[in-house]
C-alpha cells in the first residue's frame, strides 16, 4: 500500500506546505531561494526515489483499495507496467526540469506558488500512474487539470488568462466525455467497480444488444482523453496553453500532461473495451483518420509557425497523434511503438522546450529567424538541441528511429485497408516536414552566414542549473535509441497481456 | 364522462368556481383581481367540502337532547376542514393585500407587469 | 413508551412557543432564543435518530388522547430524524454565518419578527417532516409559505417585495391545486391520516373503482407540490427572491423551503399513494420531463446571469430540476439518489450564497462579475468556500455533487426506457455547471488593482468558522457517501 | 391621451386596472427609499409617462396588442381545460347526500356517537377541531399569528414617524366626528362586544366558537375605531395591551395543548374535570381554548384594520 501511496502522497505534502507557508519566509533575496530551491530539490529526489523502487517490485496482481466512493466504486491503486513506465518517465522529465527552473525562475514572480502547484502536479500524475479503476483515474485526472492550471495562468498577462480558459473549458468538456462513458460503462462490466483488466472487461453477455450503445460511448471517452492528447478536433488549446507558461512548466506541461491523455486513452481502449470489441469497426477507422489528419496538420502548422515555443507546441500535436495512431492501430507492433514514442517524446520535448527556455532567457529572442548565430553564443545548448532534434526526426540511431519504425511495423502488419499503406506515408513526410522546422535553427545558428558580423557576439551560456538537464536528456535520447531492448520487450510483453 | 355529473352539481360549480379562480390568480396582470381569484379559488374548495358533508335528510352536527344516532347528523369533518381552510385564506388575503399596499405605495399601479418593467429601469 | 417518543412533539411546539415568545422580545433577546432553540431542536432530531437506529423501526406518536383514524399523529422514522437533524443544522449554520449581514440589512425595530419567521419557518419544516396526516401537512405548509414569504421580504427593496408577491402568487395557486386534491382523496377514501388513505387507496387501484379521479388527484398534489417548490416553469419568482433578500434569507430558502415540500412530496409518493400506484399511474412522466428541461434552462439562465447572485439562484432552479429527474424516473434507486441530492444541494448551495456574500463584501458591495474581479484575494476565506461549492457543483470527485451525479447516472442506466434522455441532459448540464462556475472561480482569483480593501479572516471568525463547517459537511458527504446513503435506504425501507 | 376617450379605452383602462384614482393621495406615508433620492423619482415618473406613451398604449403598439390577445386566449384555453378536467373527475365521485359514501366511515360515526363522551362538548365540530384535531387548530391558529407578523413587517411604521408625518390625524380623508354613525356606534357597539363574548363562550353547546367569536369582537373594535378614532381607542388598547393579550392568549394555549398532548401520548388521565353535557361549564379544555383563540383572533382583526388604515396600532 505504502509503497504506490508515498509518491502520491509525499510531494502533494510538500506542495502544500509551500504554499500554505508565509511568503515572507523567502523573501529574502539569496538565502531565502535556496531553502526554497533546497525544499522543491529534497521533494522531487525523495518522490523520484521511491518512484524508482517501484520498477524493481514485481507487478502486484491484487488492488489497494483505499476507500468507497459510493458502495460500488472504491478508490483504489494498483502496479503494472504501463503505469512503471509512465511513472519513471514523469520522475525523470520532473526532476530534470525541476532543477532547470531553479535557475529559469530566478526571475520570475510568486516563485512559491509555481513550485508548490508544480509538486502536488508531480504527486498528482503518480496518482495518474496508480490509478485502479476508472474512477480513481478520473479523479486524479480533473485534479490534473485543475492543478496545472496555476503554472498555465502563471504569468497573470490577459493572453495567459484567455489561455488558462480555454484550456480549462476543452479539457472538462473532455472530462465529461468520459463521466459520460464512466456512467454508461458501470453497467456492462464483469465487476462494476470499473477496475482495469488486461484485454477489456467488458461482460459479453450484458453487452448483448447494446453494441451501438458501448462503441459510441468508446468513440465519446477516446475523444475525451484525445483533448489532453491534442487530437485533432480539440486540439486548439494546446497551442495556446502550452507556450504561454514559463518554459519549464510548458516542458512538463507539453512533454507530460498530454501522456496523460495517452494513458487514458490505452487503459480506456486496451483496460477496458478489450481490442476485439473495437478492432474493425467505424469507432477505429474514425480514430486513425483524426490522429493521422492530426499528424500532418500538426506538422504544417509547426512548418508555418515562427514563433518559437509555439512552433514546438504544434510538433507536440503532431508527435502525440503518433502515438493514438500507433494505438488505434490495436496490434502488438503499433502498440510497442506507441509507449516507445511516448516515453521518447516525453523526453525529447521536455528537451525541446528547455532549450526554447534557456535560449529566451537568456537572448530574449522569441522569434524563430532571430536565431542567427546562437550556435556560437551558447554552443552546448545548441549542440544538444541540435542532437534532440535527430532523436525527433528518427535518424537512426537516435532515439525517434526506433518507435518510427514500429509504428511503421505495426501499420503494415494490421494490413487495415487504406491505412496499411497511407499510415507510413503519411509518417513518413510529417518525419520531413519535422526536419524542416527543426533543422533550420541548428543550421542558421552554428552558419550564419556570410554577411554576419561576429564582432558582437558575446558568451551567453546560460549556467550549469541549465546546461546539465539539457546534456543528460540529449544523451538519454540517444542512448535509449541505440539500447532500447530491454525497454522494448517489457512493453511488448505487456502488450502481448493486453491482446 | 361519469354518471354522477348531474347529481353531483354543487361540486361542479364549485369545480367551475375553482378554475376560473385559478386562471384568475394566475393570469391576471393585475393584483387585486389576482386576490379576488384567489379568493374565489378558496371559496370554491369550501363549497366543495361542505357538498362532501352533506347528507341528504341530516341536520348539522350539533347534539339535539343526547340523540347521538349517526342517521341523525351529517358528516362533522368537512366542516371542520372548512373552518380551518377560512382562517388560513384571511390571513393570507391580508397578507397579499398588505404587499400591494406596499407595491403601490412605491410604483403606483397595481399591474404586475409594469412594475416588473420600472424594477428593469430601477437597475438594483 | 420510551421518553424520547416525545421529542418530535416537543421539538415542533418548542419552536411554535419560540416564535410566539420572540414577538414579545427585543431584537438581540429573540436572537440568542432564536440560536438556543435551534440547537436543543438539532439535539433532539439527533436523539429521535438514534433512537430509530437502535430501535430499528419508525414510532407513531399520538397528538392527543385518540388514537389512529380520529386524532392526529406524528411519526418519525431514520429519515424524518435525519432529514430534522440536517435541516436545523443547516439552518444554524446560515443563520450564524450571515448574522453580520442581518444587522446591516434588517432595521433593528423587526429583528425579532424576523425571528419569529426563523422558529415558525423551522416548526413547520418539522412538522412537514413529521406529520402523519394530511391536512396537518397542507396548514404547515401554509405556515411555511406565509414565513418564507416573511424572510424574502424582510429587507424591504422593491426587488424583494415584487419578488415576495411572485412568490405568493404562485405558492397560493400551489396550496390550492394542493387543498383540492387532499379534499378530493378524503372524499374518495374517507380518512386524513397517511396509513389509512394508503390502505384505501390501494383498495381502489385493485378494484379499478374511482380511476379517474384518482389519477386527477395524484396530478394535483405532485404539481401543486411542484409548483410550490419552484420546478421549471414555475421559477419565474425565484432569482428576484433569492438574489436580493439578506443573505441568511437566502441560504435558509434556496436549501430548506422548497426542501420541505420536496420531502412532503416524497412522504406522499411513498405513504399516502403508494409507490406502485403513482408510478402507474404516469403522473410522475411529466414531474421527469419539467425536471429534464429545468436543468438546461435553469443552467442557460445561470450563463446568462451577469450577478452572481442570481446566478447561484438560477442554478438552484438547475438543482431542483435534478431532484424531480430523480422522481420522475421512478426506481427506487433513482429516489434513493434524490434524496441524497436534497442533502448534497442543501449543503452546497446555502455555502455558495453565503461565501457569495463574502465575496461581494469585498467588492464593494456590488455583485456584478465586473467588480468581484480579483475578490478571492481580498476575502481569502470565502473565495476558498466559493471555489469548493462550484467544484462540488461541476461534480470532481472528492465532492457531494460528483456523489448525487454518479447515483442519478447509476439510477437512470437501470432504467432502459429513460436512460439516454438522462444521460445525455446530465451530461449537458454538468458542462454548462462547469462553463459558469469555473468561469466565476477564474475571476475571483484572477489578481487586479483593486481599491476595495482587504477583508482579514480574523475580522469574521463566525463567518470564516460557519464556511469551515459548511465544507467540511460538504466534503463528508463527498467522502461517506455509502454511510449516508445507508440511512436514506433504511429510512425509505421504514417508509413503506 | 388627454382628449375624450372611446368607450373602448374607457374598457380596456378598467379591465388592466390603468386608471389611478387618486394618485397622490395614499392615506399611508411613503416608503423610505422612495423619499431619499427625488432624481429617481422624477425619472421613475419620466419613464412611466414615456412608457404610457409608447410600451402600454395598445392602440399603437401592435406587438403588445398580439401578445396581450395570445395570453388572454392562452389563459381562457387554461381555464377551460382545467375546468373540464375536473368536471370529469367530479362526474365520476360519489354521489354527493348519499349515507352510503365513503367518507360516512367509521371516523364520522365514532366522532358523532362518542364525541359526548369523549370531549364533552355538545356541538360536535367544535370538539372535533378543538380535542381530537387540535394539532391542526393550533397550527391553524398560529397562521393567523405569523400572518400578523408579516403585515407588521411591511407596514408597521414606528411611532414618531406616525406622528412626525401628520399620519396621526388618521382621519383626514372621512367627514370628522360622523354625528349619526357615532350615535348608532354607541349603541351598537356593546350589543356588538355582548354578541361575541356569548357566541366565543358557547362554542361547544351550539354554533358558532373561538374563531367567529373573536371576529365579531374584532368587528366591533373595528366599527369603534371608525366612528372616535384611533387617540380614544389607544385609550383602553394601544400596542402594549395588544402585544400582552395576544401573546398571553397564545402562550396559555400553547401550554394546554402541550399538556394535552403530553398527557394523551403518555398515557395519563389527565385532571380536567369534562364537566355535565350542556352547562357552560363543561367541555374540558374546549372552553377556554375557545376564549383564548377568540382573543387572539379579535386582536388579529383589529391589528389587520389598523395596519393598513395608518401603519400602527
């Protein structure tokens, strides 16, 4: 129990205590940070560290139930291996961020609160993580929502509050789809405590009859949770939202929160409907056709974006309907590829958007053409932009190549009429389209060109806080690329169990 | 339509009394016709009443020397009902009387209507 | 006959003897009275469910020396004593928590009428919940109309007055359609008391006698019932009354009053006609479908609304919408849920007016959105209460609403025929909820330059202590729910 | 509209109640708020001058005409239809004077046969409210009180504004000292009080009881106060002696029926002698539960009248 309950618990604790404690305790100008900074640091390794211990535990077949919501439906955690995954993944973009900001946020205002909502988010997503049944998923999921509200409103100008709205409003009218499908799912399962089981739980005695019924509920809870993944008819929000935050919160915000839409989406398909209930009807055909639409029209839009942090964020859009699409797919292959790409993606774009950060903070430039040069100004940051952006594009034998590829596999494999063939395509030109818009920056900064005058350059390397979070995810993305066995065949083992 | 219509004709006036007292209290614009439907509305309910107490041949409830026969007196409830309802519908016509008092007092009319447009204007 | 028997008689004529006493005090003497009575009452409903609990079974209790069919009686069962519990605590707490309001609003010479309305309104909510007998029912319901009238018009504006007259008119069409249909049923079976009239009543629906006027009856007593508790389209009074009489008023009304009738209501569905009659008969089709339509206009109102009190008031008419959705889908399940949604309703709405009213305390005193920009900095206690009523009302877990949200669902899945209108309506009007309430919390935390000064928690300990209840009730039924609902099921099971 | 009116706005004024007798002329003193700020006012009365121009006079706006006609013939169609709703529900209950209906139940008959024994009151309905029903009667009684509240509430004026606003002379709009109604009121008058003190203390040996009683006393303050006003009637029952005698009456009748209730639920006989049939004296609790509410409802008469006619006692 202690041991699924400690992570939830311990850096909600410590988030509260922040912000229930007076300002005036670190008003002081440098000590006054570090205990702040010395505070967060403690709660994000402690958190990480049991997070971490949880890997080396056996999945626990039976179910913590902490309480009873209602007679039917108790709160209650359990471990898997999807929920490991995702949990080490969150610990690792969170810490690494997490010491990013200390520096980032030096001089930004109401440092107390970002870092209080930043780690009761961290205990939240764990609670994500853990989540036994759909209830409890749901729970943590609007707490999610609410609680990563701050960090979007965290600048307070009018665009962040439009922005904070819209994001509010799209994402509870995605939580309501899925209070819709909760509602109507109680009925048809095996245990109507709604509680996840590998390959669906759905009783096909109840479902007699009601067929219609159940797959517009699936199609109802999958467009729930593909508004936090961005998916493409909801998908507005997340432009505004994500660049509007300081640069780490977007990179937890863009690199994280929306796998936790992922998440949904696999315990709601894979957890609960069962594959066989889905596979082949109008509900999978409907869902490749958005995730792929949104794959291409993610990536134009990034193409046509300057804006720095908001040409990422559409990538992000584009990215995360990768992985629906390796999802809706519904084979092993497509499967395997879908949690490689998330775990990837959630490390590259937390990379990415640290990058856009250090870059902003320390030229100013928001402005994707105003990057001439800045290879010379801070080169270590760029070198590792330069290296994550490889991992993006999936040039072998950097991280990206790898989950591509399976995807590809899988696509191939389901032999879906139509998608079979357009689904590589399509990947295939939003993977150049992708080193359209990356690329350029790398390029323009390291070779201005010939009518730049380096007489006013000067170092701008942003500090060690910065530079070092930056390196290590540069090296994890290449490195998982080039080792991604092990990591590999754990998921296709889980989903195997799944189908 | 049932049998007992005719020989039921006190309740069918006081069913007559009671709808369109209704539709008084309910439609009229203004508030003292609104009161004088009320009041038909009540009456009718006791005009209903006392024909359910009525037995044909039987004299009020009223012990005449010791003769405690039930074939001598009509049914004693109704009335009872009736008294009660009396009391509860003076009350509440001064009540309703008082708040048009107060109404005009402040707007100067009596229509429902107007006055709910003068608080549109009155803002507050 | 065990002494605690007694306690329902007494608890009514205590507050009566209240009421009467008050008239004679000052303003301050009627208070403290007032405050003393409400908790030997709350005391007393607690002992009378105890009582039930360990006994297990409802007592009936004479009024006067004649037993069943010729006097009258009381009866209190787990869910009378509950129900009187949570309505004198509810009451205590408003009460104590707008105090300060009061003395600003009421002109010190009618402080004591006001509590006058207070006992009788309090009396009659107990003898609603207690009665045996149908025409004591209809004259408490009386007492409570004219006393609830009494509390809308207490701060004379003329808002308050045109919304005091509303709120007869359409009361009085209500008592009348009501007093006709408890003439017509006495006629028809020749008894007042509930058992009786029960018994008979299912005589007459075996032998198929009397049919027609039978169903006319049952439409009279749930519209009038309907009517008097404000569903649908009979709301038109309830913005103008709830959004500008004091603040106390407010809560007291907006969770108690048309709670009384509902739970009237409910009594009759279950004791006087018999759940199986009712629901034969398909008088309760059109409680369901105003009750579907309340829930969207009400919540399209509330969006409307550019003053928050009124706002919460158009979203009560929402929440009462909800309750009669629960009757009209006519499972026991689905009446279970209602109940709680009662309780849940109680609970959240007389927080939102109350923290409202912080909250317009520190804007000046003005309740357009415009103003209160920025006002759960300034008044931090109740920009937290406020914030908790509208996540209870969107539904987050955690919270009473997601609670009564999940029941009604569960309710209405188990009910083929109306399910999906269900469904699809409480999907709907849980996002408006959403749409309004968050917009209303993102403005209050949304940091201005303000020139209102800052209210301090220190400067309203009643207040900020009666918010801390009032969450903390919220929160409990989020969280026991099931024991909750335990008693609501052990209540109806002594109902029938 | 200054210029003769038709027949047909002459119609139309009377059925909206448009015209306004006398509109400055209200016997009672103005609200506060109305007085404070005069601008509004004078806005007020703008906008209502406008409005009568344009919004309410039917003879032009033809939106209003359309909607007016719709919902008078929506509220005649309502009418009509509930009324032949329960037209059909009447055609089908009993037969009204039948014996054999099923309100002649055993509740009537035990009411009329034992009624005697049980409550000792001759006159059966008065001991069916009064002692086997009492519960309702006290509630009843106790509408009549909070009715009073309320109308105190809206139009108790305090004393001093009584007397500062020159609403003390409350006879302002009525021929001073009516020499023929105060003669008849003189003779009137006690006959009048002799009247409802028998009827209120023979409620349970013939018709009549509390309720009738106090109303006849109350008629009778009432004819009082018009014929000498209200400075000779404060002599002998000014808001003091009101307050004393109504809460005392209620209070008294609170406590008996308490012990009545206590008593019969309990199970004890309790000590109030029935007394013989007939005799004034008999009758258990019913006569001075009688007397008490004829008090209170005289009190509340008298209390209706005086509010309304100058805002006090």
């Amino acid at each position: 129990m202690s041991v699924l309950l400690l992570p939830i618990l311990l850096p909600v604790l410590f988030g509260i205590v922040l912000l229930i404690c007076p300002e005036k305790w670190f008003a002081k100008k440098d000590t006054g940070r570090k205990k702040l900074c010395i505070l967060a640091a403690t709660a994000l390794v402690l958190t990480g560290l049991l997070v971490v211990r949880t890997l080396f535990l056996k999945d626990v077949g039976e179910y913590y139930i902490l309480f009873y919501l209602t007679r039917k439906l108790p709160v209650q955690f359990h471990l898997d291996g999807i929920g490991k995954i995702f949990a080490t993944v969150i610990s690792v973009v969170w810490l690494l961020a997490g010491i990013f900001s200390f520096e980032y946020t030096k001089h930004e205002h109401k440092e107390k609160r970002y870092y209080g909502f930043y780690l009761i988010l961290y205990g939240v997503l764990n609670g994500l993580c853990f989540a036994g049944n759909l209830v409890t998923f749901y729970l943590f999921y609007e707490l999610m929502t609410l609680v990563s509200m701050p960090l979007v409103l965290h600048e307070q100008t009018r665009e962040a509050l439009i922005a904070g709205l819209k994001y509010l409003f799209y994402s509870f009218a995605g939580a309501y789809m899925v209070l819709f499908g909760l509602f109507c799912l109680s009925r048809f399962c095996l245990s109507n405590t709604l509680t996840f089981g590998a390959g669906g739980i759905l009783d096909p005695t109840l479902v007699e009859g009601h067929e219609t019924l159940l797959l517009v509920t699936a199609f109802l809870m999958i467009l729930g949770f593909g508004v936090k993944a961005g998916m493409f008819p909801m998908h507005a929000w997340l432009t505004a939202a994500h660049p509007i935050a300081p640069a780490p919160a977007s990179a937890v915000l863009s690199g994280v929160i929306v796998k936790a839409g992922v998440l949904g989406v696999i315990r709601v398909v894979y957890y609960l409907f069962g594959t066989q209930f889905l596979r082949g009807t109008w509900v999978q055909y409907t869902w490749l056709t958005l995730a792929l639409l949104t794959v291409l029209m993610g990536s134009m839009m990034a193409y046509l974006e300057k804006g720095f942090k908001k040409r990422l964020a559409y990538s992000t859009v584009s990215q995360v309907s990768y992985i629906l699409f390796g999802l809706a797919l519904m084979e092993p292959a497509g499967f395997t590829g879908a949690v490689l790409h998330s775990v990837f993606h959630a490390i590259i774009k937390c990379a990415l958007f640290l990058t856009a950060g250090a870059v902003i903070y320390k030229t100013g430039k928001k402005n994707v053409d105003d990057y001439r040069g800045i290879g010379k100004e801070m080169p270590i940051t760029i070198w590792s932009f330069t290296f994550i952006s490889l991992a993006l594009i999936g040039i072998p034998p950097a991280s990206g190549f790898i989950s591509k590829w399976y995807l590809a596999a899988g696509a191939l494999e389901s032999g879906i009429r139509g998608f079979a063939y357009a689904g590589p395509v399509i990947l295939l030109i939003s993977a150049l389209l992708t080193a359209g818009y990356l690329l350029p920056i790398t390029v323009r900064g390291f070779l201005p060109g010939a009518d730049f005058d380096y007489t006013k350059l000067e170092k701008k390397e942003p500090s060690a806080l910065m530079t070092v979070p930056l390196v290590i995810l540069a090296v994890l993305a290449v490195l998982l690329g080039m080792f991604p066995n092990g990591l590999a065949q754990m998921i296709s083992r889980i989903a195997a169990a799944v189908m | 339509m049932g049998a007992n219509l005719l020989s039921n004709y006190g309740e069918a006036v006081a069913m007559i009394l009671f709808g369109i007292g209704f539709s008084n209290l309910l439609f009229q614009r203004n508030l003292i016709k609104k009161i004088i439907g009320m009041n038909i509305m009540d009456t009718a309910i006791y005009l209903f009443l006392a024909e359910k107490g009525y037995i044909a041949g039987r004299i009020a409830p009223i012990i005449i020397d010791g003769d405690q026969s039930v074939e001598r007196y009509i049914n004693p409830i109704p009335s009872g009902l009736v008294l009660t309802g009396i009391v509860v519908s003076v009350s509440v016509t001064a009540l309703m009387l008082s708040l048009t008092i107060r109404l005009y007092q402040r707007y100067h009319t009596v229509d429902l209507d107007k006055i709910s447009t003068m608080l549109q204007k009155e803002g507050r | 006959m065990n002494f605690i028997c007694n306690f329902p008689c007494f608890s009514i004529v205590l507050c009566i003897f209240g009421g009467i006493i008050s008239s004679a005090l000052k303003g301050r003497a009627a208070k403290y009275l007032n405050a003393f009575i409400l908790a030997v009452v709350a005391v007393m409903s607690a002992c009378v469910l105890g009582y039930t609990l360990q006994t297990g079974e409802s007592f009936t209790y004479v009024m006067g020396r004649f037993p069943a069919p010729w006097g009258n009686e009381i009866r209190a069962g787990v869910l009378e004593g509950g129900m009187a519990l949570f309505f004198s605590l509810i009451m205590i707490l408003s009460l104590f928590a707008g105090r300060e309001k009061l003395n600003e609003e009421v002109d010190p010479e009618k402080m004591n009428l006001y509590f006058i309305m207070i006992n009788l309104l309090l009396s009659s909510l107990l003898a609603l919940v207690y009665t045996n007998d149908l025409f004591t029912a209809y004259v408490f319901v009386e007492i409570n109309t004219i006393s609830a009238c009494g509390l809308i018009m207490i701060r004379q504006t003329g808002r308050t007055i045109e919304a005091a007259t509303r709120y007869m008119i359409m009361s009085l069409l209500g008592s009348g359609m009501l007093l006709m249909g408890i003439c017509m049923l006495y006629d028809m079976t020749g008894h007042l008391l509930m058992e009786n009239i029960h018994a008979n009543v299912q005589i007459l629906a075996e032998s198929g006698q009397y049919h027609i006027p039978l169903m006319v009856t049952i439409g009279m007593i749930c519209v009038g019932l309907a009517i008097k508790s404000a569903l649908f389209p009979f709301h038109t009074w309830l913005p103008d009354a709830y959004g500008y009489s004091t603040v106390s008023s407010a809560a007291i009304l907006s969770s108690l009053v048309s709670k009384g009738y509902i739970f009237l209501l409910l009594k009759i569905i279950y004791r006087v006609v018999g759940f199986d009659v009712i629901y034969g008969s398909r008088v309760t089709d059109i409680l369901f479908v105003f009750g579907l339509a309340g829930m969207i206009m009400g919540s399209l109102s509330a969006i409307k609304e550019n003053d928050i009190r009124r706002m919460i008031a158009f979203s009560s008419v929402a929440q009462i919408g909800y309750i009669y959705m629960g009757f009209g889908l006519g499972t026991q399940v689905a009446v279970v849920a209602s109940v709680f949604h009662i309780l849940s309703h109680a609970a959240t709405k007389s927080l939102l007016f109350i923290s409202a009213s912080g909250l317009v305390d520190a804007s000046g005193g003005s309740k357009k959105f415009i103003d209160l920009t920025g006002s759960g900095y300034r008044n931090k206690i109740a920009g937290v209460a406020f914030s908790v009523g509208a996540l209870s009302m969107v539904g987050l877990p955690l919270f009473s609403g997601f609670i009564s949200k999940l029941l009604f669902a569960q309710a209405a899945v188990r009910n083929s025929g109306k399910m999906l209108p269900t469904l699809i309506v409480l999907a709907i009007s849980t996002i408006l909820n959403a749409i309004y309430f968050m917009k209303t919390v993102i403005r209050i935390y949304t940091p201005v330059e303000s020139e209102y000064p800052v209210i301090p928690v220190k400067r309203h300990k009643v207040f900020g202590l009666a918010m801390v209840c009032f969450i903390a009730l919220n929160v409990f039924l989020g969280l026991c729910s099931d024991l909750v609902i335990r008693l609501i099921e052990t209540g109806l099971s002594m109902f029938a | 509209m200054s210029e003769k009116k038709t027949h047909k706005q002459k119609f139309s004024e009377w059925f909206y109640g448009e015209n306004d007798p006398f509109v400055a002329a209200m016997p009672v003193q103005e609200q506060k708020e109305h007085q404070v700020d005069e601008k509004t006012l004078q806005e007020y009365e703008k906008e209502r001058a406008e409005r009568h121009e344009k919004v309410f006079d039917i003879a032009h706006n033809g939106k209003i005409r359309a909607f007016r006609r719709s919902y008078r013939v929506l509220g005649v169609m309502m009418c009509l239809l509930m009324i032949s709703i329960l037209l059909l529900a009447v055609s089908y209950l009993p037969r009204t004077g039948n014996p054999a209906n099923p309100d002649n139940n055993e509740v009537s008959r035990v009411y009329i046969e034992n009624g005697l024994q049980d409550t000792g009151a001759v006159n059966v309905v008065a001991g069916m409210i009064l002692s086997y029903r009492a519960f309702d009667t006290f509630g009843e009684t106790n509408v009549l009180f909070i009715a009073t509240c309320c109308v105190m509430i809206l139009l108790m004026l305090d004393e001093k504004a009584l007397h500062t606003s020159g609403l003390s002379n409350d006879r302002f709009y009525e021929p001073k000292n009516d020499w023929i109604l105060q003669k008849i009121a003189k003779i009137l008058v006690p006959i009048i009080f002799v009247f409802g003190i028998y009827v209120m203390l023979n409620g349970h040996i013939s018709p009549g009881g509390g309720f009738s009683g106090g109303a006849i006393l109350g008629a009778g303050m009432i004819l009082y106060v018009n014929a000498f006003g209200f400075k000779k009637t404060q002599k002998f029952f000014n808001e003091t002696v009101y307050k004393v005698i109504k809460v005392g009456a209620l209070c008294i009748y609170g406590v008996l029926i308490t012990y009545f209730f206590f008593m019969g639920a309990n199970g004890l006989n309790n000590h109030i002698p029935l007394g013989i049939p007939g005799h004034i004296l008999s009758a258990g609790l019913i006569l001075p539960i009688d007397v008490l509410v004829g008090l209170e409802v005289a009190c509340t008469m008298y209390a209706f009248y005086a509010l309304f006619r100058r805002g006090g006692l």
